[in-house]
C-alpha cells in the first residue's frame, strides 16, 4: 500500500488500514524507527477510551466541564494543604 507524504510531514494513513486498526480522528499512534523504515501502531490514550465503559450517568457538555473545573479546583485546594 503506498501513503502520501505532504510538504508539512504529514502522513496519509490509507483508509482500509485506519478501519483495519480502528484509528478515528483525533488518533494518536506509536512510531517505531527501524533501519530500513519505521511502523506505525494504534496508541491507546485515556481520552480513547471515552465510551467504552457502560453507565447510566449522562452528562452534558457542559456539566462534564463543571465537573473538570470543580475537580481541578479541589486538587488545588488539596495540594496547598499538604505544604
């Protein structure tokens, strides 16, 4: 399968392989240089794995952000109290 390299260094993952690994926008991926090439492999992050774990919890947009700001702001609060 031949790939596309642009002017910018970006590289053009065929979409028979993106379907074959699962890879959908935004994906991360591992490069692993070898000497006569390199291979490129899904890269598992936390954000991937969004929706993958069942739950009757819903929240919206922006609850889900007034949760982050909230969490945030406690740690904050909790690291200044062990100093």
């Amino acid at each position: 399968m031949v790939g596309t390299v642009t002017s910018q260094g970006q590289l053009t993952i065929p979409a028979s392989f993106r379907a074959l690994l699962g890879l959908v926008p935004p994906a991360k991926v591992e490069m692993e240089l070898l000497d006569d090439g390199f291979i490129v492999r899904p890269k598992s992050d936390f954000w991937s794995l969004g929706g993958s774990l069942k739950s009757s919890v819903s929240l919206s947009d922006v609850d889900l952000r007034k949760a982050r700001v909230a969490f945030g702001e406690n740690l904050a609060k909790r690291g200044t109290k062990n100093h």
